[in-house]
C-alpha cells in the first residue's frame, strides 16, 4: 500500500487536491476532521483540553466549541503547540489503524491530509509526502470567500502555522496552487500517474 502525506496552509487547497486523489481511488484520511472526533469522543482527550482552556472548551450538548478553541490556539503559539500534544498522538494511532485495515481490504493507497506537518514518527509512516502551497493573499481570498472570517483573522491563522519554508523543507513534492482548481486538477493527476508507475 501508497500511503501519502498531503499537507499545506490555510487556503492552500490541499483539501480539494487531498478529493482529487480520492477521486482517483485512493482512501482519504482526513486528520482535522480526526482530531476533533477525538476531541468529542475521548474522555481523557477532553479533561486535558478542559485543563488547559477551561470548561468553555465545549458546547452544552458536548461538541467542539470551535471558534473558542481557534481562538485559544491560534492566538498563542504555546497554546497550538500543547493542543497539539494532546491531540495529535491520538490522531497518529487512528491513521496507522485505518491504513492496515485499508491495506487488509485491498485498497492501493490511502491519503493522509493534515494541515499540521508530519513529525518524525508520522513522516516514517509515509512513503510521500506533498505540500500544497499558494501564496498569501491568494489564500486570504480563498479563505475569506469560504467562510465568514476577516482578513485578519486569516492572516492570524497563516502566521501561525510553519512558514512556506518549512511546507517546502518537509515534502518530498511541493504543488503549487496559485491558479485555477482545473489547473490543480492537471497537477493531481500528473502526481498521481506519476506514483502509480513506480
């Protein structure tokens, strides 16, 4: 089994390109959407985060208080950070347990999407990995488009995520997604002839 890393920024696009290979027949492993179904169902997982940010961390019926706990983390680099060790180990043990059940299924290659580059225990447990990237004010425009946030609240959100550098120090391939989503669709499917002929 391919197991591929796709990471990237806010508004990158490495989510519509982490759909194309989906497309293409790969099992997507979304680990932002993981994280917070941990976060919602992992009893420890939760004291922790209520320790760290306060009761406020969830809502009356038990989800995910998302715009409070945004605004925690992403206000803080500290704050991201330790979020992160709560988080993210739960999240790496639920990837390598889809990936062998994938693999048990006959499934080719599986696609683990995370805005949050991989660290070295999760960069061992893949055979590619690729960063998605754009330039800023593209990403703001994206983003601002999408959702109801300000441009300065997605400036806050790139600032404190790695630095294009880091993205770029991290992938085996980098894509860049400065253009149209029928141009990121002709680089999806290069990537992805390009994997399957090795």
């Amino acid at each position: 089994m391919l197991r591929i890393g796709v990471t990237g920024g806010i508004g990158s696009g490495k989510s519509t390109f982490s759909t194309m290979l989906e497309s293409f027949g790969a099992e997507l492993f979304n680990a932002d959407v993981e994280a917070t179904r941990i976060m919602e169902s992992n009893h420890q997982v939760r004291l922790d985060l209520e320790e760290l940010l306060g009761p406020a961390s969830f809502l009356a019926d038990g989800t995910l208080n998302r715009s409070y706990i945004s605004q925690a983390a992403f206000s803080d680099p500290k704050v991201l950070a330790k979020v992160g060790k709560i988080v993210h180990p739960h999240v790496q043990q639920a990837f390598i347990k889809r990936a062998e059940e994938a693999n048990r299924e006959g499934i080719p290659v599986i696609v683990r999407e995370a805005a949050v580059l991989p660290d070295e225990a999760t960069r061992k447990g893949l055979d590619v990995v690729v960063s998605v990237m754009a330039d800023s004010e593209i990403r703001i425009q994206r983003v601002k488009r999408r959702s109801n946030m300000t441009a300065s609240q997605v400036i806050a959100r790139i600032e404190a995520q790695p630095p294009d550098l880091e993205y770029e120090k991290a992938a085996d391939i980098v894509i860049w997604n400065n253009g149209t989503v029928e141009e990121l669709a002709k680089e999806a499917e290069h990537f992805w002839q390009t994997v399957h002929s090795k």
